[in-house]
C-alpha cells in the first residue's frame, strides 16, 4: 500500500536574515484579520505580497476571477521576496505573509482542493517561528524552522496553535502544478504517493462552502463545485 504524502521539506534553504529584512519593510503595514472567522481564535492576520487586483489587503487565497495575480504596492520595496517568487517557475494564484499572534489558534480544518494530486499546492516558508508553535497535519505534529521551504497537503486536516511567547509569521504560497514542479516535488516522492485523502464533511460544512464557491463564479470555483456535488 502507497504511503500518501501529507507534507515535504524541500531541500531549500533561504537566508533568514534577508527574509526577516524584508519583513520588517512591511510590520507597520495595514495587516487584514483573516477572513475564515469561524476557523481560529486569537489573531490572526494577512498582507498580500500578489493578489488579484495588485492590492495588498486582497488577501483570498482562492481568486475571486481567472485573471492572472499581480504584485502588490508592498512587494516592490522587497527585494528577496521577489528573487524567491521569480525562482519558483510556476503560477501563482495566492502569495501571502501569514501571521498568528502569541496564543492564537486555529481549528482544525481542511483545505479542499489544495493537495499537489489536485493541480494546486501551498508552500510554507517560515520567517519568525518558536519552539512552542503546535502544527498539527493529519494527527501529527510537524516542526518547520526559520528558512525551510515546506509543502504542505491542506487537504489533510490541520490546526496550528502558538502557544509561544513570539508570533509566528510564514511566506504562503499558492500555485498550479506544472513540469518544473513535478521535477521538484517528484524528486521527493513518487507520483502515486499524491492521492486525495478520504475527508468527511457535514452537509452543511459542504453547503456553505458551495455557496461560497458559487459566489466567487470563477472556473476554478465551478470546477471545486462540481467536485463537491
């Protein structure tokens, strides 16, 4: 039986000193509450490096039309962030900082539609984490330092709890399966081993997420509708 991949730690390794220079470019910002309410407690908050009209408080992560996304105001003055996003050679389709505040949490959770078997992926660069930060992925905890460059597969249900004395804030980056990502991703694992996992969900859990889907009338909500449905 195929061992299904619920996250990677890529071999990549970016210079934490530049990540946090340019993350300090962009602390005094306007960071916007993130918009799933129900799904934490705490505080927990967004800026958007690319969104779908070039503004930084876009912070959805599914785009609410087909157009391509667009850097925003704030990546301009950030020089490592862009070298990193211009050496992923993929669409993006949601480039975020993400951070959770001293005791905030967030429920478990999935994310459908978003695992390397769907042709959509997240990765994780973590900028300022502590020990005491609990990410849960499918029952397991996994522990992603400063630097590292993480898939994670949020169809898998997942919580992240910082229960440390310092908030905790990732590069998350959204894109679209192509060949130069089943080179990188392939290399880690076999192709067979990214399935989708079996996810129970309420009725009504589906519901609201349909009408959300149905109200973003993209084709990319049509084609997660009908995979619903």
């Amino acid at each position: 039986m195929d061992i299904l991949i619920r996250s990677i730690k890529f071999p990549i390794v970016f210079d934490v000193d530049k990540l946090k220079s340019d993350l300090s470019k962009i602390m005094n910002k306007k960071w916007v509450a993130h918009y799933n309410t129900n799904d934490y407690s705490g505080k927990w908050t967004s800026v958007a490096l690319m969104s779908t009209d070039g503004k930084s408080d876009t912070i959805f992560a599914l785009p609410n039309t087909d157009d391509a996304i667009k850097e925003t105001e704030i990546l301009d003055s950030c020089t490592y962030f862009k070298e990193i996003l211009d050496d992923f050679l993929f669409e993006k389709t949601a480039v975020r900082l993400l951070q959770l505040a001293v005791g905030a949490e967030i429920k478990p959770h999935s994310d459908h539609c978003l695992g390397y078997e769907d042709g959509s992926f997240r990765l994780h660069i973590p900028i300022i984490t502590n020990p005491d930060v609990e990410f849960i992925l499918d029952g397991k905890r996994l522990i992603m330092g400063e630097g590292e460059c993480w898939y994670i597969d949020a169809n898998f249900e997942h919580s992240v709890a910082n229960r440390g004395d310092q908030d905790r804030i990732h590069l998350v980056i959204d894109g679209v399966r192509n060949e130069w990502t089943d080179a990188l991703f392939y290399k880690e694992a076999a192709e067979n081993q990214f399935k989708k996992p079996q996810i129970s969900m309420s009725e009504e859990q589906k519901q609201l997420m349909i009408a959300e889907l149905k109200r973003m009338n993209t084709s990319v909500a049509n084609d997660l509708i009908k995979n619903l449905e």
